[in-house]
C-alpha cells in the first residue's frame, strides 16, 4: 500500500497541521459562513490592497506612496492570476458544489494576500531590510512580464511568495469547511508545487523553526489538558458529588462541597494538633503511669477498662493523650527540648487563627466568584441547550448522569424564569412577609424564654433531693423538642412567604440558627457553673493534696526510722488529685460530639434508609399508593445538615483546646458522612419538588461558619485569659493564667531587648491608635467596596440597555422610543428607507466579518462597530458617528453608552 | 459540568498526537473490516452504514449521532465514506478553530436542513438532551426563551449568523463540542 502511506502522510498534514496563525483562520471562516457572493469579496479585496500598502509602506520607508500605490495595481494582477489558476483545478475537484468556485476563489486569493501581509512582516525581521526591497520591487516589475523565461529574480521573488502561500494552504486546510476529497485535492496541489520548487529555491529556513513551534505547541495543548485532566483527578469526591448534582440539583450538591471544604480545614487543623501537640507528647512526653495525671486514681482502677465507662470517655479514656489533663507541664521534653506547653498554647490560638483566616478567605473567593457571574447573561438557555452535552462522553453511565444532570439544570433555569415572570400582588405579598416574620419572632422570643426559665428551674433543682427522671433530665428534653418542632414550625410559616427557595433557604437558616444559638448558649452556661463549682473545690483539695504528701513522707520516716535516705516517691494512683475542669469540658464536648454523629447517622438510617425500604417494599401490599402519597420518600434536609455541620465545628473549635483527641474524631467523622451521606442521598432521597440552583457562592453557609467560630471563641479566649488553670493537670498546671506560658519564654529563651520590646507593644499607647487606625482602614476600604459596587450596577445595566439596543437596531423597522419613531416619521423619504437601508446593513456586515486582522473574538465585535459606522447617517440624526466609538473590547458591544442627542 | 468520562489512555492520545490519520482509517477499517479495503490507492467507493458509525464508542452516547452522521455524510443519510469519517473527526477534534465547529454545529442542530434552526429544530433538540422529561409546558417556555435570547432579527427562527452570535460567546462550547479518538 505505497499509495495509502502517501496519502496518509498528506493527509496527516490535512489532520494535524495546528492553527498556526489564528487570525487568518478566522477570516476564511467568514468568508465561508458568510456563503459565496462575488461583490463582498471584492470590496474586501479593496480594503485588503490598501492594508498591504501599508504593510509594506512600513517595511520600506523610502518608498513614496506613489510607488506604493502602483505596486498595489500591479499586484492585484498577479494575485487574480492565482486564483484563475486555481479555478479550474478546484472545478475539477468540486464538482458538486458549483455555485462556490467564485466565492472560494476570492477566499484564496484573500488568504494569500494576508499572507503575503504577515510573510513579509515575518521576513522583514527575519532577514532584514534588504530582501524587503528586493521583492517589492520585484512586484512592481512583475505587472507585464510574468509567463515567461527562466529564473529572474522577480520570478525567484514570485515563486517564492507562492511557495510560502501554498505553505500557509497547507497550513490552514482544515480550517476550511471543505469535503475532505477537495481539501486533500488542494493539499495535492499545493505540496506538490511546494516539493517542486522549494528545491529549487532552497529550503525555507524558518520551516524547520515553525515546525519545532508546532510541536511544541501539540505537546504543551496536550500538556495542559493532562495537567488539567491531573487537577480534576486530584479533587476528592469530585464525580461523586456531581453524581449528586446531576440527580438533585446544585442546592443539594453545595451541602457536599461545604462538607468537603469543611473536611479539607479539618484535615489542617488536625495536622496541626496532632503534629505539634499529641505525637511530641506520645513520643517524647513521660510514659503512662509515670506521675499522678497521668495515672488513672486507685478507687477507679477496677472499673477503668469498662465499656460502659470508657463509652463516657472516663476510666483510661479520660486519662490518655486525648484530653488536657495528660499533658505534663515540664517546660521541654525529649532530646529536641520541645517547649510543648508553649507548643499547646500556641496550636489553641493558631487554630482559631487558621481557621479565621480559612473562613475569611474563602468568603472573599466566593465574593469575587460571585461576582463576575453568568448567572443573569444573555444567553442562560440558549447556551443550555446548545452548548451543555459534552461530546466527549463515552461512557452510557455518564451518559446518564449527564442527561439527568441536564435535565436538573434546566429545571433549575425554569424555577428561576418562572419566579421572575411571576406578576404578584405586591401589598399581600408583603403584608404575608411581614406577618410570617412577626410569627417567626414570636416563636424564637417563646423559645429564648422556655429556655432561659427551664435553667432557671434546674438550678433551683440543683440543690433537691428527690428528683424523678424528668426533673433530672427536663432542660435536655425541653431542647431537643424545640429542635425539632422549631424547624418544622419555620417551614410552615416560610410558605406565606412564598419567597424562591433558594432565598426560603436562606431565611430558614438564618431562623433555625437563632434558634440552635439559645440551645448552645444554655449548654455553655451550665458548663460554666461547673468549671466555677470545680474551681471552688479545687482550692480545697489543693490543701489537701499537698497536706497529705506531707503526711505520707512524714509517715513514712515514722515507719522506718532507719532508713536515711530519700523516701521512695509515691505511687502516682494514690495521690490525691483536683477535680480538673479542663478535662471536664473536655470531656463534655467530645460527648456532645459523638453523640451528635450516632444520633445524625442513626437519623438517616432510620428516617430516610428504613422509610425509604418501607415504601419501597410495603407499597405492594398497601391501601394506598405509599410512593405518591403520605409517606413518600423523603427529600435532602439541606438545612438541617448544613446547620448540623455548622454547630459541629463550632463545637470542635470550643473543645479542641481541651481535647486534643477531638479534632482526630471530627475527621473521622467528616470524612464517614461523606461517604454515607452520599450513599443515603443516592439511595434513599429523592430530589425535591423544585429543584432550585444554588447560588453561586457557598457565602451563606460560610457566614453562618464564622458566626459559630466567633461565638465559639469567645468561651474559649474567657477561659484562657482569665481562669487559672488546674494546678496537678495539663501543660499550664502551676501557673496564675495559661498565658504566662508566653511570658515566661520570652523572659526565659529571647534576649532581653525583645522582651522590652514586647512591654512597649503591650502598652495600650500603642493599642489604641492601632486599633482606630484599623477601623478607619475597615470604614474607607467599605465606602470603595460599595463605591464599585454601585459602579458593577451601573455597567450591566448599561450592558443591558446596549443588548435592547442592539435587538431593536437589527430589526430596526419599530424602535422602542416613542421619541424616535416620531423623529424618523418627520424626516422625508423614511418610509421607503427601512428596507434598503437593512440589506444595506447585511451588506455592510458581510464586508466587515473579513475585515483582516480581526483577532479570535474580536471578529464580531468589528463586525458590529464597522456596522455602526459604514453607514452613519443612515438614520439620520440618530446614530452616532463612528468616532467616539472606540473598537476595543468593552466598547465594542457598548452601544448603550448612546449619542446624548437621544436622551 | 464536567463529567468528563474519557474513554482513551494517554497511549492512545499519544497516538493521536502523532497519526491521527492512521488511527482514525485503522477505527474506521475496525468498523467494518469485510468491507473496507487495506489499500486505498485506487479510491474505491466504500460506505459504512450509519448502523456502524452510530455504534461507535464515542457516538454511541451521544444524542445526537444521527444529526452528527447526517451532517457530515455525503449522502446525508449518515452514511460514511472514509473522507467523511474523517472530516468529522477532523471538525470535533481539539484543533479546529471555533468558527468552524459553530458551523457545524449549527447544522447539527438544524434537523429539517433548512438553514435555519426553528422551533422545532430547538423542540427537538431539547427532547433529546433531555430525554423527554420536561412537560410541554416547560419544553414551550424553554424554547420560547431560547428565541428570545439568541434571535437577534425577530424573525422567529435562528439563522446562522444568530446562532454564531450566540455560540461563539459561551465559554464552554469549544470544550463540549469536541471528540478525542
């Protein structure tokens, strides 16, 4: 098959050529859209001569413009040749398509001209001026003799043009929308010619140069798509989360980004604790059983190992690397002199800190995302439905995930179109608002009160005897039945609201947040009182601790007065210890933690995987359909899920400080739900009544996170500052605050001179104006935010204004301004206009889609201005003269910015 | 959204990078091997059936491989000789210019042929991407928006020039509309 490989290599070319010169493709796509017709191409032709005399005015100054000018003529001549030459050849090859020989031979004859335009441009740098002006001058002389002899320089000049010309066909053949049969014709012809008289002229240098460009550009497209392809591969959970989009819409799929965002900060923090905190100390840090806090006491002993003690996190539990009381505060520890209770001190603030900086971060992101957004573009469906299968799919179950996927955006699209379309009254709609706030208000009043008396009475309690189990246990039941019935009261009371439910969302977040916030806030106070109880008993037993070291030591030279030596130290189970309250609150946080996941996880597999099963399997023997009717399955609690993450990290980020271990279960737990929600949401839910689109930016939710991480740093920053840690537990025991950890390394391990340092930072001289300067940076960075933002308004609504213009232009028979039509009924012989006056404009169009040099986008950009301006009194005093118009990019389509006589 | 599923190993893209030609006649042969001869050397008039073309891995899912083959067969039948095979490839593959994969486009979606895409052009094209699942009254509404969106001459359907206007500003068109062999 020595025939097949030749025109598999030629063909390669056909295939593979890249788009070298990106402009000049985009022009022959126009010409060809544009479909035949003679006239535009002469125009064209025109405007292209003139475009090549400048080129080449610049490239050889000494010329006059006279000279330019005839040179112009003469190449016109030459160049018509070409294309006659071609003509035939290309009627020999396209057959089918008659009516196109014309309109194609221009197209050729333009790209050889733009060619000869960007060749001599090229060559001018490449070989300097001299060349130049030999082939000018060649074509000047090229007019009247060309058919003839042998190798004159002008001919050598010539066939070096149509050399590089048939290069360029090559180059650009598969830009052409052409029936392979003819463009492997063409490339026939025009390698054929190029094999035969390259060599004769020598091979081109820059080939081999353009060549290597080529490659190297195939390798770095072909790089890029691996490095994106690389990008997407590394994003966790990537396909599963679309999986869920594509059947439950973008609301539903936002829950999972949150949560995955929310795993990817967790993993830092835990890096964080684990790296600088627990592994030093398991490492490094004194064994178990070593000194008293790190022993479980003596009565204890028996019980330590039980399950039902080790479920509470007491027994070993309690007294494992896990909580703040194991930490011992010995300055350094190990061979490395690792300060970890500095170490301690510094990952508790650098927690709140990355995590500040993480939330803040993102928001800023997802503003900026937000902003520039397509959401209310032009074209939200018709790019839907053009532009949304992805042809590259393979693959019949991505397929069918793409499908619903594009059917769920569409739903989407339509909730949002329907919304807007929906004419209202205004008066009940807002008087429905109102009052569903009112409600709304009410019913977080009533539940703030409920819960602030229920304390109230438990405290009473406190101090009685004879308690049934609800008196024991009424502040826990009276919240979590608020909890439950809150929501759902929420809900009710939205649907007056009849607000779109992605802004539904919203508020009911918002509303069930106040509501959550009363529950943590009890939880926190009653935490209090017992950190204060503690605090009390603490004082005592620190006397009597120390009183009974004494007392054991003085024994113990009672028992054995021979002995002269330092008595053997005490078994670390026996001594008496304080109550702890670090590890106390620790301890109740990480409760509060894993009773939330048994309770969240046990939630789903019972009100969602069992109901699911339920419906599914007794629906065959049931009297009603179970399916459509009550039951049903249940939908994806966005709200409820979100929240629950939400108050979850705010509870990590209270207790990370005095268990360490928290952060470790919070990952486990994220990174289980991820993929059980996944399942559960695939498996048992089905997507909700109107799907509705997400909006672009997870701002809302990351709000509702820095609310909780500030709230829970209140608490927390309290306990540092000013309660005096335990004094026989954790890295600060022994010291007045734990801050005095800081203190003490910069006295101990810095120079002095930082030290002073310090005290002049700390002086609130410095503090004050710092802080005033800073809030006068917040106040002016605000008034520029807003002034831009104002500013954004302003341009979309001019951006609209244009678009209505635009529309109104091309079917320019009925404006919208009342003002104008009058105008245009005044001005004599408008009323025949109109038609013309459009072919007119088409014609212009046409013209103008060639104009060379249009880049990439830029072409109907130029095709629009040109539009404008071909014809500037067509509308009489109406359209604005082409002047003021600048074609760059913003510009091009802003025609709103309108002549002032109209307004 | 970018379930982007791709069928091929970076040996095979490799593959493309360097003969795509070859390649493209070796799947187009695999189609059909009793009917596509080795050596092309005297042209020989060969057309696979759009059974074949249509059952390619990469057509095989797609919703609109029928308007695909029609488009770029001769015949318009979607039947393919080995230049329209590779014509089409050609179109769809990474490389070509955005002008000409609207062109083509706009003719795959233009199902009556008739140079422009009208509402039943978009009615169908909606149903297939869709698989049937809106109501009529979504598939009205949608359509109704789409003209009005992209119909810049109020002329009830989308010429050509409309639907570039529209195409070319999407900013995902060039990555969907494209098939790697």
């Amino acid at each position: 098959m020595p025939k097949k490989s030749d025109n598999t290599r030629k063909l390669e070319d056909v295939g593979i050529e890249i788009d070298g010169d990106p402009d000049s493709a985009d022009e022959v796509k126009n010409t060809k859209s544009k479909g035949g017709g003679k006239k535009p191409t002469g125009k064209r032709g025109k405007a292209d001569d003139s475009e090549d005399g400048e080129d080449e005015d610049e490239d050889d100054k000494p010329q006059k413009a006279r000279r330019a000018n005839r040179r112009k003529a003469a190449q016109q001549q030459p160049e018509e040749e070409d294309s006659d030459d071609e003509i035939p050849q290309r009627r020999a090859a396209g057959n089918r398509r008659r009516g196109k020989p014309g309109a194609n031979g221009g197209e050729n004859g333009e790209n050889k001209r733009n060619k000869r335009g960007g060749k001599k441009q090229k060559e001018g740098k490449g070989k300097g001026g001299g060349k130049k002006k030999s082939s000018s001058e060649d074509s000047k002389s090229e007019g009247g003799d060309e058919e003839e002899e042998s190798m004159s320089e002008g001919e050598r000049a010539r066939l070096m043009e149509e050399v590089e010309e048939k290069k360029k066909l090559i180059a650009n053949i598969r830009n052409k929308p052409w029936r392979m049969k003819r463009r492997l014709k063409h490339l026939k012809e025009a390698q054929l010619f190029v094999d035969k008289f390259e060599g004769a002229l020598g091979k081109g240098k820059g080939r081999k140069l353009y060549a290597y460009k080529v490659m190297m550009m195939k390798k770095w497209i072909k790089f890029q798509r691996d490095f994106d392809n690389f990008k997407t591969a590394c994003i966790p959970w990537e396909r599963k989360i679309k999986e869920v989009e594509s059947h439950f819409g973008s609301s539903v799929a936002s829950y999972f980004i949150f949560l995955r965002w929310m795993y990817g900060m967790n993993l830092v923090l835990f890096s964080l604790t684990f790296g600088l905190v627990v592994i030093p100390e398991v490492l490094m840090g004194l064994p178990y059983g070593s000194i008293a806090r790190k022993t479980v006491p003596r009565e204890e002993q028996d019980s330590a190992m039980d399950y039902s003690v080790l479920t509470d996190f007491n027994g070993y539990c309690k007294y494992s690397v896990l909580f703040y009381g194991y930490y011992n505060n010995q300055r350094t520890i190990g061979f490395l002199k690792f300060r970890l209770p500095l170490s301690y001190l510094m990952v508790g603030i650098g927690t709140f800190g990355y995590s500040l900086m993480v939330v803040i971060r993102t928001m800023a992101k997802n503003a900026d995302v937000g902003g520039g957004d397509g959401e209310d573009s032009e074209f939200t469906f018709a790019w839907k439905m053009f532009t949304s299968w992805d042809y590259l799919i393979g693959n019949a179950e991505t397929a069918d995930n793409k499908y619903a996927s594009i059917t769920t955006s569409f739903k989407e699209s339509i909730v949002d179109e329907q919304e807007n379309q929906k004419d209202e009254n205004i008066h009940l709609r807002r008087f429905l608002r109102v009052l569903a706030n009112f409600l709304i208000t009410c019913t977080l009043g009533g539940s703030g009160y409920l819960i602030y008396f229920v304390v109230k009475r438990s405290q009473e309690f406190q101090n009685m005897d004879d308690l049934g189990w609800y008196e024991k246990n009424e502040l826990e039941i009276i919240m979590s039945l608020l909890g439950l019935v809150g929501p759902m009261l929420f809900e009710t009371i939205a649907e007056l609201e009849e607000y779109h439910p992605r802004i539904a969302l919203k508020w009911q977040l918002g509303r069930i947040f106040a509501l959550f916030l009363g529950n943590l806030y009890t939880f926190l106070l009653a935490l209090f009182d017992e950190v204060n109880a503690k605090l009390e008993e603490e004082q005592e037993i620190k006397n009597a601790s120390i009183w009974f070291t004494k007392e054991y030591y003085a024994n113990y030279t009672l028992n054995n007065p021979n002995d002269t030596g330092t008595p053997p130290p005490m078994d670390p189970a026996d001594v008496i210890r304080g109550p702890c309250w670090e590890t106390t609150v620790g301890i109740e946080f990480v409760k509060l933690t894993v009773s939330d996941i048994q309770v969240t996880y046990l939630t789903i597999l019972i009100g969602d995987f069992l109901r699911a099963m339920i419906v599914r399997f007794l629906n065959y023997c049931w009297c009603w359909d179970l399916e459509a009717g009550w039951p049903s399955y249940g939908e994806f609690d966005i709200s409820g899920n979100v929240l629950g993450l939400v108050f979850n990290q705010g509870m990590i980020w209270m207790g990370a400080f005095y268990a360490p271990g928290l952060v470790g279960i919070n990952v486990l737990r994220l990174l289980t739900s991820m993929y059980y929600q996944c399942w559960a949401v695939m498996a048992c839910n089905v997507p909700h009544e109107r799907v509705f689109k997400a909006s672009k930016s997870n701002n809302f939710y990351m709000g509702l996170l820095l609310l909780i991480l500030f709230l829970s740093l209140l608490p927390v920053v309290y306990t540092i500052m000013s309660l005096p840690p335990s004094f026989d537990c954790g890295p600060f025991s022994g010291k007045e605050r734990m801050f005095d950890v800081i203190i003490e390394t910069i006295e101990l391990d810095l120079p002095s001179f930082l030290g002073t340092l310090f005290t002049y930072a700390a002086n609130p001289g410095l503090i004050i104006p710092a802080i005033l300067l800073m809030v006068l940076a917040i106040y002016y960075l605000n008034s520029v935010s807003q002034a831009y933002q104002n500013a954004n308004l302003e341009l979309k609504k001019k951006m609209q204004m244009a678009r209505d213009e635009e529309k109104n232009r091309r079917n320019n028979k009925d404006s919208t301004n009342q003002v104008m039509k009058d105008l245009e009924d005044l001005l004599p012989n408008r009323s025949n206009l109109p038609p013309a006056e459009e072919a007119k404009d088409k014609h212009e169009e046409k013209k103008a889609k060639v104009k060379p040099g249009a880049a990439g986008n830029g072409v109907n950009l130029q095709k629009d201005v040109s539009l404008a301006s071909a014809n500037p009194n067509a509308r009489g005093p109406v359209t604005q003269a082409p002047g003021p118009r600048a074609p760059g990019p913003g510009a091009g389509r802003g025609r709103g910015q309108g002549p002032p006589p109209r307004r | 959204m970018g379930n982007k599923q791709t069928i091929f190993t970076a040996q095979q893209l490799d593959a493309y990078q360097v003969s795509q030609e070859k390649l493209l006649f070796h799947r187009y042969r695999d189609l059909a091997p009793q009917l596509v001869p080795l050596d092309y050397t005297n042209q020989p008039d060969v057309r696979l059936p759009y059974e074949l073309i249509g059952s390619m891995p990469e057509l095989k899912d797609n919703p609109f491989r029928q308007r695909i083959a029609e488009v770029f067969s001769e015949d318009g039948e979607g039947n393919m000789t080995l230049d329209d095979f590779l014509d089409m490839f050609s179109v769809l593959s990474e490389m070509a210019p955005r002008d000409l994969k609207a062109y083509y486009a706009f003719k795959i979606y233009d199902f009556n042929n008739d140079d422009f895409i009208c509402k039943s052009d978009l009615e169908k094209t909606l149903n297939k991407l869709t698989r049937n699942e809106l109501t009529e009254d979504e598939v009205r509404m949608v359509c109704e928006k789409v003209m009005d969106e992209a119909d810049l001459d109020n002329d009830g359907r989308l010429s050509l020039e409309d639907f570039q206007h529209m195409i070319v500003r999407a900013p995902d068109f060039l990555s969907t509309f494209h098939i790697r062999i």
